[in-house]
C-alpha cells in the first residue's frame, strides 16, 4: 500500500542526518548503490559539501529517479529524511522542507507517536541501535546503525527492494561483515514501526511542540 | 580509472582537496599492483608539474591533478610544459582560491590559468569526466600541447553517480601508444628549450635557429589546430564508445531558443532542468554550453546562438573590476558576427554557494520581459543569490 503510494515514475530525494563518525555519507552512497541495482537509471548520492569532525552534525542525500539526474543542487523539499540520531531532531533544519506525504525516518527506542517532532509529514521510527547492538555492529562500542537503517528505507518506501539492498551491501562489505549488515538490514525492516500521516494528527502541530521546535533559533 | 584505462605510465600528484580522491585512489592502486603506473610522491604541486614535465619529456604518457592553490603553485610550471610542447594530461578538481580560504568549489583556478598555453576542457558530469581524460591524450598527443580536463569540485568529483566504464580493449584501439616525435635520450644527447633570443639566429653548428616569437606563434597554431583536433576526435570516440559530448560546445534546446543561457562545467546540467521548466511554462530558453574553453569554439558559438536573442552568461568566475571570463570571451566571438545580441553576465556559485535551477529560471524570466534589450549593462556583471 506504501509503496504504491511512493511512485516509480518521479524522482525521489532522500536526505540524510546523522552525526560525524556515524555513516549518514556512507548510508547515502550504499542506498545509490542499491537503488542502481533496483533498476533506477538515474542515481546521485553526495554529502553535504562542508567540514566534518566526529559528532558534529553531518548531513548527505541521495537522488533516483527513472531519468538520468541533472540537477547536482543541495535538495530543498526532500521526500525522506532519515535521523541517524534523534537528538538532532531537536534542530529545525533537519525536516525542513520534508514534503507533506513524505517520510521522517528515525532511528530511536520511541514509537513514532512518542517522537518529539511536529510537521505535516508521515514518521517511521526502528530502534535501528538496538538491532546494530544485537548483531554486534559497533564502532568504538558504539552501535553503527547506518547500514541497518537501510532495512526501514525498504520497509516504508518500497523504492527500493531488500534484495537490492543486500546486494549492495555484499558488494560494500567482505564475508563476515557483509553478513552481518545483511542480517541487520533484515531485521530493521522487520521492527520499523509506521504511523502515516492520515492515522495520527493532520495539519497545524500540537501546541507543546510547535512551542518547543519555534523556540529554536537557528 | 581514466589513468589505468589509458595506460598512463608517469603520475604524480600532491593530494588537496578536493583533488584528493584522486591522488588517493592513485597511489593505492599503484601499491596493490592494479596499476601499471609509476607514480611519483612529491612533496608539493611544483614539483608534480615538474616530474610530469620530464617523463613526458622523455616520452612517458604522463597525467597529474590538482585544485585551486595547488594550480596556482604549478603556475611557472604550466607556462614551461605547455611551451615545450608537452602532451600531459591534468584533472583540475575546480575550487575557489583563498584568501579567504574555501576548499569548496568555483571555477576562479582554472580561469587564473587561461594563458598559459594549455587547452582547457570542463566536463558536465562523471561521464563525461572520464571520456574526456580519454579523448584528452589523443588530442594533447596529436597537436603536442597539455591538456586541462577541469570538473567541479565536490559537486561532480564528490557525487556517486553510474558511469559507463568502456573496455580495456576499445580504449586501447582508440588511444594507441604515445609515439613521440623528439625524446630526451642519454644516447642520443640534444638540448631542448635553449635560450632563445629576440630574433631568429644562426647556431655554432650553423643552422638557422628560431626566435622567442616564433615559439609562440607557433604554439598558438597549434591551440587553433586542436580546435577541429577537439571535434574530430569526439567524433572519433563516439564511433567506437557511443557518446558524443557535443566536442568543442554543445547545445540543448537551442534550435528554436529565444534566450539562451551559456554556462561551462556542470552547472550546464543545471541549466538544461531550468529549460525544460522554462518551456512548460512558453519560455523559450537554452543552454550553450561551453566544452572547451582553450581553444574558445567562436564558430560554435555564433552558429549555436543563431536563434537567439539575448544570452545570460552564468559563470563561477570573475576577473576583478571587468566581468566574467566567459561573458568577456562570448561577446569578443560575437563581435562583427551577424549576432547581434545582448549579453548578460551573471556571477554565480562562487566558493561553493549552491545554484539552483529555479534561481536560473527567475533570472531568465526577469529577463524575457520589457527589460531585456536593455540589459547591456555598461559591462558590469550581475551577482546571483548575494547574502
């Protein structure tokens, strides 16, 4: 149903979010990769031009669409975003732009409804961590979510099968690893928990987050 | 790749980003064995320049690749391979120049370089990248001048995009060996590049020597003979590998074009979703977009811009107190031709500012109103998106 929703005709821009150290760059290239395998002629994926240190925000997108890309410009109306770490949901800029029926993608411990988001767009959240955390995916004990997030990517927006997405992970990683990635991938898509716009609130945000998001100055 | 596919057999380079990858991927490859190539660390551009120079000199296919200060540093070094005729091949990474320091992407390095007697060539996407480096041996080895194969940093060099790798084979029948005319041979000992004077001259041995002015006339010829050299072999390269990248310029929609919008490098590809955007909505808009900026395709441009009347030049360069180098160049290839257009200079994408296709569209819409004849401007260029 989802997917029918996400259509194969148009182009889909896909933005990224995470912290430096985490993989959002990585995650990007490895969902261009896929979507590449998946059939979809034209792919871009490219992080944001700028300085990265480890846990300073970091951000990347990726592009596909049934015609080959001309446009290299940062995205403005994405139609995923997704959070490798919640706690930069706190920053507006991270769904701006986020398109009415587009997807929010967050990697936490909460259900969707219990993020503290607001804006008119539908949110899927996978405790991506605790599956990374499972599997024995850690880097600097820390879990590395970038790859297993790629699971809820498939589940929600059907844009790009999970065979597709194990391929291009085999082809990233070696045996063991990849694997490992594979298996992670596998059990996001099956934990990621959806609410679609429709089912929860429409339209103006709640006034407790509408508060707490505008009283963010950028 | 472009290296390994064209049996580079010199290389060196100096990493800066955003040429790194490059020199990176480079170095790597020559360690694990994939790559046939001797390459040379060394410890600044100068000299990257200088040991190409020399193995090109003694008859290595030779390639290296830099950006912005790393260019500028080649500098003397530029002007001396391309005055003894050397056929190197240089991937210039695009970047602003400091100060103040931006490691992100303009044209303003390659445009510092344009006289120094290279070729300049910019590539609009990955592809295109790759097929260059190919076709710029074949044309650098033919007319004995380097070649500059110019790509935007971080907005191409940092973009995974699907590219057509061709095979070893075809781009072996395509770009055979590089046979020399002349080498530096310790068996066969002979000075090259000895100190002209003013006027041509007899030597010891009495042979009539030629004078500093010849060699430069000479290598000008020269960049005017790469320029049907340019066509021809994309012509060539589409025969065999099925893509032409429109050889010294190329045009999109410009048949029927009222306004035409002249860019270089990718922000060409930019330009071209701005027209498709344009015409739904009746405006009748292109792109001309220039492929090799040295030798400038005057007899290009005239003929791509028939229908036209008004360009707007959107540039990632400026030469401080006239306009950008492109504009100036556009309007002195139209100068006494039957074109007879205004030209618009836009500054844009300076140190990596973003452009955007909608931002392209509203200035050519701005344009296409009462206003448009009127726009010469006294010369002055106009600068997109100012904070």
């Amino acid at each position: 149903m989802i997917a029918d929703r996400m259509s194969k005709q148009k182009v889909h821009e896909i933005r990224w979010h995470g912290r430096g150290g985490q993989g959002a760059v990585t995650a990007a290239h490895a969902l261009a990769e896929a979507a590449f395998v998946e059939g979809w002629v034209g792919v871009t994926s490219v992080p944001a031009f700028g300085a990265e240190r480890r846990g300073m925000p970091v951000s990347a997108s990726t592009r596909f669409s049934p015609q080959v890309i001309r446009t290299y410009s940062q995205i403005e109306l994405p139609d995923v975003v997704v959070v490798l770490d919640e706690s930069l949901l706190d920053d507006p800029s991270v769904t701006e732009g986020l398109k009415r029926d587009g997807w929010l993608i967050v990697n936490s411990a909460l259900s969707p409804e219990r993020l503290q988001v607001s804006g008119d767009f539908n949110i899927a959240a996978v405790d991506a961590a605790r599956v990374s955390a499972e599997m024995g995916l850690l880097s600097g004990g820390s879990p590395l979510v970038n790859t297993a997030i790629l699971g809820a990517f498939s589940r929600v927006t059907g844009l790009v099968s999970m065979p597709s997405i194990e391929a291009a992970l085999r082809r990233r990683f070696n045996n063991s690893a990849s694997d490992t990635n594979v298996n992670a991938a596998r059990l996001t898509h099956q934990r990621t928990i959806l609410n679609p716009r429709s089912n929860g609130e429409t339209g103006e945000p709640r006034t407790g987050e509408y508060l707490r998001v505008s009283g963010y100055c950028r | 790749m472009a290296v390994r596919l064209c049996r580079v057999q010199v290389a060196s380079a100096y990493p800066i980003t955003p040429q790194s990858p490059v020199s990176e991927t480079l170095a790597r490859l020559v360690e694990s064995g994939e790559l046939a190539t001797e390459f040379v660390d060394v410890e600044s551009e100068h000299s990257a320049m200088a040991v190409v120079s020399a193995s090109s000199l003694v008859g290595a296919r030779s390639f290296t690749a830099t950006s912005s200060q790393g260019l500028a540093y080649m500098h003397e070094m530029l002007h001396w391979t391309a005055g003894a005729r050397l056929p190197v091949v240089m991937a210039c990474v695009n970047r602003a120049v400091g100060a103040p320091w931006s490691i992100l992407n303009d044209q303003q390095d390659s445009i510092s370089q344009r006289d120094t007697g290279w070729m300049q060539m910019y590539a609009r996407d990955n592809q295109e990248i790759l097929d260059t480096i190919i076709q710029a041996f074949k044309i650098a080895e033919s007319v004995y001048v380097p070649v500059m194969v110019c790509y935007d940093g971080f907005v191409l060099s940092h973009t995974n995009m699907p590219v057509d790798i061709p095979s070893q084979a075809d781009v072996d029948a395509f770009l055979p060996p590089y046979k020399p005319q002349y080498v530096i041979d310790a068996a066969d000992p002979r000075t090259y590049n000895a100190v002209t004077l003013a006027n041509p001259r007899r030597d010891a041995s009495g042979l009539m020597r030629q004078g500093y002015m010849e060699f430069r006339q000479q290598l000008h010829e020269a960049l005017e003979s790469a320029h049907d050299r340019i066509k021809q072999v994309d012509q060539e390269f589409a025969a065999v590998f099925g893509r032409s990248h429109g050889g010294m310029a190329w045009g999109y929609s410009l048949d029927d074009a009222e306004i035409a919008m002249v860019t270089m490098g990718s922000l060409g590809m930019e330009a071209t979703v701005a027209v498709d955007r344009l015409r739904q909505r009746g405006c009748k808009a292109g792109v001309l977009g220039i492929r090799a900026f040295r030798p400038f395709p005057k007899g290009e441009v005239i003929e791509l811009l028939r229908s036209a009347k008004t360009a707007v030049v959107f540039e990632k360069d400026i030469s401080y107190g006239s306009e950008g180098a492109v504009c100036s160049e556009l309007k002195a290839a139209l100068y006494g031709s039957q074109a007879r257009i205004p030209v618009h200079g836009y500054i844009v994408g300076l140190g990596g500012r973003d452009v955007k296709a909608r931002e392209l569209e509203a200035v050519v819409e701005g344009l296409t109103g009462a206003g448009a004849m009127d726009g010469r401007q006294n010369g002055k260029p106009r600068w997109l998106s100012l904070g």
